[in-house]
C-alpha cells in the first residue's frame, strides 16, 4: 500500500487520532496542570498592575461570544416616527459581522450596538443583517412641526388663576396660543448658545383666567399654532372650563414697598411656609426653572401673596406669587399631602406689620461654620445674593459664567426699617479677625429694607449656606467654612482629608432605574452604583469620611437625600449619573454646577477626569450649568457629574468595566483633592489681615453711599 493509500485507511486514521490524545493527555498530566496556574496567576498580575482593560475585555470578549443577536429597538418591523433618524439598538455576538443598510457596525466588546440611522421623509427600508440573520424594518419618517401640547384635554381652573400654556415644536418656530379672545406668543425654552440644537424644544406661556361666576363656565379651547420655514401646523386643547368663585374673599388690601424686587398682591392672604425649606422662583415669570440669584426660605416664613393661583396643568404644579416678588410652590400634583405653603386671610385686627426690624443678637465660629442669629420681629422674607458676578446671560436665564468674581455676601432683608447690631445700624466689629471664611461685615440702609453685607476673605471663595428659624423664632444662618485639610506622603493622592466629609449621592435606585441599555437589561442605577463604591474607596484612601446615600438597589427619593445631606453637613456632594441621548453618536463626560460656588469643584473633577484619557473625542464634554434638583442644596458645593453616555455603545461597554470605572474613581478623586487643597484656610499675618481690612472698609464706604437709597435686589 502506498503512502497515499496508507493515509485514507479508515483504520489508520482511527488509530493515528487515538495515539494524538494518548499523548496529550500524557503532557497534560506531566506539566500543564502546574503552568495553566502559573499562566492564570501572571495575567491576573498583569492585568491588576496595569489597570489595562484589555484584561477585562477578553474575558467580557468571550462572554459575548455566547451572546445571541437581538434588535432590543424597533420592537416591531414596521414603526412611525416624528425624528429625522432613528437609533436601532441591541446585543450580538461580535464574532460574526453586523451590517445596517450595508454599512458595518462594530459593536462594543459586551455585544451590544447602538447606530444612528438618517431618515428621509416617508418610508424607509432599513435592513439589519447579522451573519445569516437579516430582517427588514420599515420606518416612516413623519415630518412635523408642533408635536405636542399642554393642556391637552379638558380641564378645570380656579376662577381668577393663571393657566400656563406650553407647546413642543420644531426648534426656531414661532408658537401662537389663542383662547378666550385672546392670542400670546409663547417663549422657547432656554438653550445654551454653544449647544447642540435639538429638532424639537419646549415653548411657554401663560393666560389670566376670568374670576369664577355664580356657577362653572366653560371658555372654550386653546389654539395653538406653530410656524416654520416648512410650514405651519394648528392643534387645539380640550375644553377649558373655570370653577364657580373660589378666590379667598378679603377685605382688605397689604401695602406693598415700591421699586425693586416687590410686587402687589390683592387683598390680605397670607401665605406661611409649611416644609423645611421652600424654594423661590422669579414672580414675573411663570416657568418652573431654578436660578441661582433666588434663594430657598425657611419653615415658618411668612408674606403676603396673591389671591389667585398659577397652575401648570403639564407638570401639576401650583404657585402662588409673594409680596416680596418671589414666587413658590403651593401644592404639587394636586396633592393637598404636598403641601409647600398654607394660606389664610390675614386677621384685621392683627396684619402683619408694615416694617420688618431686626437684630444681630449672636455670632460664633465653631470650627466649621460661622453662625449669625437674628431677633427679628415677624419671619419676613429676606433675598441672598453673591456678588459681584458676571453671568453670560440672566435674561435668557444663562447663569454660566468664566470666573468667580463675587467678594461679598448681600442677604437683605425685606420690609426691614432697622437692622442693628448692640443697638447701632454699625456691624464693623460683628467678624473675629481670625475668621477663615469673612473678613468684615457692614450694614447698608436701603429704601425699603436693610442688607447685612459680609465680606469675603478671599475674592470667589465661599462654600456654601443655610438658614432657619430656632425654636426661639430667631433667624439663624451657618455658612461652611473651608475644609482643613493639609499635604501628605503618606497615600498616594499626597493630601490629608480625614477632617472632612464627603457625601456621595447615587443617582436613581429601586423603582427608578434612570437610563435603561439597548439590552433593556442594564440600569443607570447600577452602573451608578458601581462607580460610586470605588469613588468612595479611593476617596477613604485620604482619611476623607465618606457617606454614601444607598449601596444596593433601593428607592430613595430626592427629599430623603436633601435631608441627608442636611444632617450630615459634608464639605462637598457628589452626585453619580450616567447620560443619554436621543442619539448614539453623542459620548463624552459633563459635570454641572447650580450656585456660583460650586462651579471649581466640578471644574477639578472635570479637569483630572479629561486628563485621564478616560473619554476620547469628547464631543459633548464641558463644565455647564443647570438647574438639576440636588444641584439646588445651597448648604455645600455641589458636583453632578455624568459619566459616559449610556446610548454610545462604546461607553456603554466602558460602564461595565471595572478596569474602566476605577480610573473614573481615581481621577475624580485627584479632582476632589485638588479642589480641597486649593480652597483651604490660608493663615494671614494680622498685620497683613488689618491692613487688608482698611483697604477694603474705604471702598465699602464708597460703594454704600451710592447705593444706600437703592434696594439691594436685581
């Protein structure tokens, strides 16, 4: 038998693949056992030392390659959509080629994908091709211009109220409401300049409703109309009906201060702050936007307000407008539990006083806060600003700004006549010289109310305040002072914060899961979660004390972590979330500051957060501002910081990494650190600290004398 012969026997080929395993298996049992460990401890070695995440990778690489394909979005081949594109999302195996219309997709080494799809008007074919598997979608692109609008459907209205209005409609149109003989044209939602335009944005408005009559009346629909450079589109509401009278009847009528902030009210209603805190909005608007130059009143605060109501039947708030010329929640959701402010008719025999007179009856540095407390004789409103600063734009509620110019605190109290310290409207002697966080305080007399205005040691160095009334009815304030902290080598972040608190808020939990991944599995929630233990890890590394509000995935409302942080009293909170975008194709890291205060915290995170590499081509990073809930505590510097974008499937794959996630926690850590250290208590010569102090008391007396006939608001 020749060679050829020999190697198609079937007998040989039996007996030559048996004698191959005899062998292997013989080799195994001399050496592979003892280097498959060797082999296995090395690259775990490998791998912990470099902080590589090609170590992780693999073994995710070959978890994906178990994964099944699956479109998680379209649910159904056929859809209508009102956007220009479309995201299809789901999970393959990376082993074989995923094409949409023709183009390959590479997905994120977990197996999951996330691809933009442009669109044009009408149907779209669009065919998602995964090895063998191919479907074909059919997506209709609807243009529209007005997409929706609130109310919507029939609703009812306390007679004499106001009625917000408010449309979504394609970006730069111009939006129309019409009701009741009347036609307003509505205000499109802020925007910043440099952000990317949106095909849709909120627009807003408001109509006064005509006091009840002896029975309901119904005053018709709202009309709304959108206009474009691609036409114009009308919807209407459902019927608008206003109740028979239910104004708060009053006789008489609160005198009203002229000029600044304030604003008349009719009749004598007073309204009483019922929660904690409450929060203040501008009273000439009607929108439901935080801004930083308002500021929260304590329990207990009591004005004037309107008789009427501003309800938003979109997001079911209502609003009632205050003398001083703020505006604040009066109930949300309708719900009478939720109670922001209760109001009653002012007794005639017992008004609330036309003036407001108040006196600075104690001061203490305690080692982290300076208090100040007031006797005061009604629990008045009062407004709290920073000042000088330079926003780019407050008119269009654009409160970014490039540099922390402010150097002093103004807190002016409304309708005061007298603001004295020992009897005297004089409070140069009210600061100890060795106070860390003010140098000096004055009293300026203003038209209609007094301002207590506290210098800062430091030009745009403060961090942060509260306020309440003690069970003695007097108004106390505790400002933060800076943290102590002091420059080591004994970690490897070379600083020493076991003197302060850091408050770590995970963001969403239980019945929240935030964003949800194209696998319809993954949670912000978790992926929140998994950040944020490491956070807290290396930021224990420092000494730092580390509270964190939850580490397992439970409901936690946003109040039960405002009062947290109020009991705790941090130095700083840091806020976990990941992003989202309509679109795949947005990634990048952000950071948001609310109070002026706390725009350097989030700019170190930020700062060491780039300079890690950790997110590559940044398309949407920045240091921004906005109003996010937890943003608003006004008692600390704040950090909310989104990391990644769950919808780019790349940096979706980089959530689950913990490689990944414990280099986001060692450079935000280096950014904590960096911020402490640059803000801590500097030591100045007394000397040097009385010299500075003359310097400035002349320029305060220049500055007082003009402004002392002004009202000290904006």
């Amino acid at each position: 038998m020749d060679f050829k012969s020999i190697l198609k026997d079937p007998l040989y080929i039996v007996s030559s693949a048996l004698l191959c395993i005899v062998i292997a298996l013989s080799v195994a049992m001399l050496f592979g056992a003892d280097n498959n460990i060797a082999a296995g401890t090395s690259s775990a070695h490998i791998s912990s030392n470099s902080g590589d995440i090609s170590g992780e990778t693999s073994s995710t690489a070959s978890e994906a390659e178990k994964i099944s394909f699956k479109v998680t979005s379209p649910t159904a081949n056929s859809l209508t959509v009102t956007d220009s594109f479309y995201v299809f999302k789901g999970t393959c195996n990376p082993a074989d080629t995923l094409y949409i219309n023709g183009k390959r997709i590479t997905p994120a080494a977990d197996g999951s994908f996330s691809c933009d799809v442009d669109l044009k008007v009408g149907k779209n074919a669009i065919t998602v091709q995964h090895g063998s598997d191919k479907t074909v979608y059919n997506v209709t692109y609807r243009y529209i211009i007005l997409k929706s609008i609130s109310p919507d459907k029939n609703s009812t209205f306390d007679g004499g109220s106001t009625m917000v209005v408010r449309a979504t409609a394609r970006y730069g149109s111009t939006v129309t409401a019409k009701f009741n003989g009347k036609t307003i044209t509505l205000t499109q939602e802020f925007l910043n300049a440099d952000a990317v335009k949106p095909e849709f944005i909120g627009y807003i408005g408001s109509f006064d409703l005509p006091k009840g009559a002896e029975t309901s009346k119904s005053l018709g629909a709202v009309t709304f109309t959108a206009k474009h450079s691609s036409g114009t589109e009308t919807f209407k509401s459902g019927t608008i009906t206003v109740k028979k009278n239910s104004l708060i009847q009053t006789d008489g009528t609160a005198v009203t201060p002229v000029g600044g902030q304030y604003m008349p009210v009719s009749g004598n209603v007073i309204a009483e702050i019922v929660c904690d805190s409450a929060e203040t909005f501008d009273g000439k608007t009607v929108d439901d936007m935080s801004r930083p130059t308002n500021n929260y009143l304590p329990k207990g605060t009591v004005d004037y307000c309107s008789t009427s109501t501003i309800r938003d039947p979109s997001s079911g708030r209502t609003y009632r407008r205050l003398r001083c010329g703020k505006r604040v929640y009066e109930m949300i959701d309708n719900d009478s539990s939720k109670k922001f402010i209760k109001t009653y008719v002012a007794d005639e025999n017992n008004p609330l006083p036309k003036t407001n007179s108040l006196a600075i009856n104690y001061f203490d540095d305690t080692q982290r806060h300076t208090i100040i407390t007031l006797d005061t004789l009604w629990k008045a409103p009062f407004y709290f600003d920073l000042k000088p600063l330079n926003y780019y734009n407050a008119a269009i509620r654009d409160y970014r700004f490039d540099k922390e110019t402010y150097s002093y605190v103004d807190i002016t109290f409304c309708y005061a006549e007298t603001l004295t310290l020992g009897g005297e409207m004089d409070a140069s002697n009210l600061i100890n010289k060795n106070n860390p966080l003010f140098s000096r305080a004055e009293i300026i007399k203003n038209k209609n109310d007094c301002t207590l205005r506290l210098h800062l040691k430091n030009v745009g160095k403060f961090y942060g305040w509260s306020a309440e009334y003690n069970e003695a009815g007097q108004l106390v304030f505790k400002f933060l002072h800076p943290a102590v902290v002091a420059e080591t080598d004994t970690n490897e972040y070379g600083a020493d914060l076991s003197k302060t608190t850091v408050f770590i808020d995970v963001g969403h939990g239980g019945s929240d899961p935030g964003a949800v991944a194209s696998d319809n599995r993954t949670t912000e929630a978790n992926l929140n979660l998994k950040l944020a233990l490491m956070l807290k890890a290396e930021l224990e590394k420092t000494g730092c004390h580390v509270i964190i509000d939850r580490i397992s995935n439970i409901d936690l409302e946003s109040a039960d972590r405002i009062k947290m942080v109020k009991e705790y009293s941090p130095d700083l909170v840091i806020s976990i979330h990941r992003n989202a975008s309509t679109s795949s194709r947005v990634k990048g890291f952000n950071t948001y500051y609310f109070h002026p205060y706390s725009r350097a915290a989030n700019k170190a995170v930020y700062d060491q957060t780039i300079a890690a590499g950790l997110y590559t081509s940044p398309t949407h990073s920045k240091v921004d501002w906005h109003y996010f809930f937890l943003g608003r505590v006004s008692d600390c510097p704040v950090i909310l910081a989104e990391n990644g974008f769950m919808s780019n499937s790349t940096e979706l794959a980089n959530m689950k990494n913990d490689a990944f996630n414990k280099k986001c926690a060692v450079a935000m850590t280096k950014g904590v650190v960096e911020y402490f250290l640059e803000n801590a208590p500097i030591t100045v010569p007394d000397d040097e600290e009385e010299s500075s102090n003359i310097s400035s008391s002349e320029s305060s007396e220049n500055s007082s004398q003009e402004e002392s006939s002004e009202v000290k608001s904006e």
